[in-house]
C-alpha cells in the first residue's frame, strides 16, 4: 500500500510555499457548498472540533489475510499521541510523543531507543499518524487551509447519484501534488468513494470505497475501504471516540 498524505495544515504541519510563490486559485463556490453540506452531514464542525479523542486500529487486508494493525490513541486538543505496532520482522514498537513538536520518547522490543534510532522512530510515528488519520478522517478536512476545491461533475449508476469534488493542495501538507476525487452521494451526503493520484503522477486514478457509516459519539465515520477492483482493503477493527483518556496513556510505556 502506498502511503496517503495529510493535506490540510494542522498541528506541525507547515506550508512550504516560499516568497514571492503565486496566489493560489481559489476554490470553486459550488465545491465549497458541497463540502458544507459533507461536515453537516458528518456531526457538524462544532461536532468534530469538541471530539477531543480518537482512538483507532489501521489494519490492510490483503487476499483475506490481515497484517498486525498499528494502533493509535490521540489527543486533538492537544496533540498527545501514542502509537503502538510490529515492524514487518515482528518486533513490537511504542511511540509516545506530541504531534505538536514532534518529541517524545520511543521503545523498541521493551528497550527505550535513543540517539538517531529514537529520531528515525518518532518520524515514522508521525508519517503513520499522517497517513493513518487522512484515510479515516479525509471528509472532514475538505477546507482547510491549503485544499482547493473543485466541482468534478456527477456520476449515476444503479438509482444512486454522487457529486464529484476534486481536492488538490497549495503547497501545504507532505506531498502538495497529490490528487483526490471525493464522491459524495447525493442522498445522504457523506462520501462513498474516493479516488487519487498520488505524486502527481501520470497515472490511472486507484479507487477505494468507504463503507459502513455510523456514529461514533457525536460524529459519523466509516471502518472499511474496500477496493473494488482487488481482493484488498484498509480497514479500523478498533474504532472509538472515548469521552475521556487516562494521562497514562500519554505518558507510560
């Protein structure tokens, strides 16, 4: 699986436009209403801003195997994070750290790392955290700083008609060229698929699906990203929005 980006500026994410870099376009009004009615139907934003903690698995199924999940539990309001996994050898993994500045402590098969294995950790921390959020929490970024939207048109198939909006980034987030097409259903206005490219490459988008909308507390989110073309998905097998967290959770290996 590729690594997805987080396009919109939070926490530590920064843009990288330099002086003197062109106004970006600005985003097409049709679009934006669009995206309003998304947030609407996802809880609304005051929703979403007081949801102060996530806690999620991000798994990946391939040919009905399943890979050890890394598993996440974050503080929004103030960038705690812990993330817990195994290295593709196996070799189980803790990060504790602050998405805000980026420190915190590692440990590695029990044993606390340092130095230049503890740096290389926490970055790798942060960059599945980018990854691992935008896949579950795409919809609700769609105008933050940075995203640029446009209308794509629409699509019918089988009674069930979805308006296209397309995503592209002004230099902001980990990879700005990136590409995405959110399909909104028009009925319910949450979005069922999405498509991308990432890189800006010259390629056919890849297609996932969003399946399984519900509420979590007062927000709706979606567990399961089949492809509709490969025996594969990205799945949440842990998916909660507590009302509270231990600081524990943030502080003890």
């Amino acid at each position: 699986m590729r690594r997805a980006r987080w396009a919109f500026l939070w926490m530590a994410a920064v843009p990288v436009m330099g002086q003197g870099a062109a106004a970006a376009p600005p985003s097409d009004p049709k679009a934006v209403a669009l995206a309003d009615e998304v947030m609407r139907a996802l809880g609304g934003a005051e929703a979403w801003n007081n949801t102060r903690y996530l806690r999620f698995d991000f798994a990946v199924e391939r040919d009905g195997k399943a890979g050890p999940p890394r598993s996440h539990t974050w503080d929004k309001h103030t960038g705690r994070y812990r993330l817990e996994g195994k290295t593709r050898e196996g070799d189980p993994y803790l990060v504790l750290m602050n998405l805000n500045t980026k420190e915190g402590s590692a440990w590695m098969k029990g044993a606390k790392v340092e130095g230049e294995e503890a740096k290389k950790a926490l970055d790798n921390a942060y960059g599945a955290w980018v990854n691992d959020t935008y896949w579950l929490l795409a919809p609700y970024k769609m105008k933050d700083p940075g995203v640029i939207l446009a209308s794509a048109g629409e699509e019918t198939k089988d009674g069930t008609t979805w308006d296209k909006v397309v995503l592209t980034f002004d230099n902001v987030g980990l990879t700005p060229k990136d590409k995405y097409w959110l399909w909104v259903n028009r009925q319910t206005k949450l979005v069922d698929r999405w498509d991308y490219v990432l890189k800006g490459e010259e390629a056919p988008p890849t297609t996932w699906l969003w399946k399984g909308w519900k509420a979590y507390g007062a927000i709706q989110l979606a567990p399961d990203r089949p492809s509709p073309t490969e025996n594969r998905k990205i799945f949440f097998p842990v998916l909660e929005v507590p009302a509270s967290v231990a600081d524990t959770v943030f502080t003890t290996p």
